[in-house]
C-alpha cells in the first residue's frame, strides 16, 4: 500500500464529503450532477449573505432603538 504524506490531503467540507464521489442516479450524467453540486453550493452561499446582512440589520435596528429611548428620556427629563 502506498503511503500518503499528510500535506497531499486536502481537508474536506462537509459538503465535499456529502457530494463526493457521487452515485448517479438512472441516466445521470457526472456533469448534470456536477451542475447540481455548482447550484446547491451557490444558493448556499447566497443563504449566508443573506443570513449576515439580516443580522448587520437588527444591529441597526438595535442601535437606532437606544438612540431614540435615549431622546425620549431627555425629553422625560
């Protein structure tokens, strides 16, 4: 058996993992799989950008809430 050094594995996702080697169902052809694969990592990506922009908004949201309970209590004052 050959051996491997460690610095020729490359660390791999879990999606890697989970795409990896795949069995093609029926008719399916490596690229049409290759294709699902491109798609579903691409949607996944959007889904973070999508994740990190609603949560930059509630700091917003968070920040311009203190701000005006801080007028209101002037105003009480």
């Amino acid at each position: 058996m050959p051996r491997v050094k460690s610095s020729q594995l490359q660390r791999m996702s879990k999606l890697d993992r989970f795409f990896g080697d795949a069995p093609l169902v029926g008719d399916e052809t490596q690229e049409e799989y290759d294709a699902f694969r491109a798609k579903t990592l691409s949607t996944l990506a959007a889904i973070k950008e999508i994740e990190r922009r609603n949560e930059e908004a509630a700091e917003q949201l968070k920040r311009a809430t203190r701000m005006i309970e801080g007028e209101f209590k002037q105003a009480a004052e």
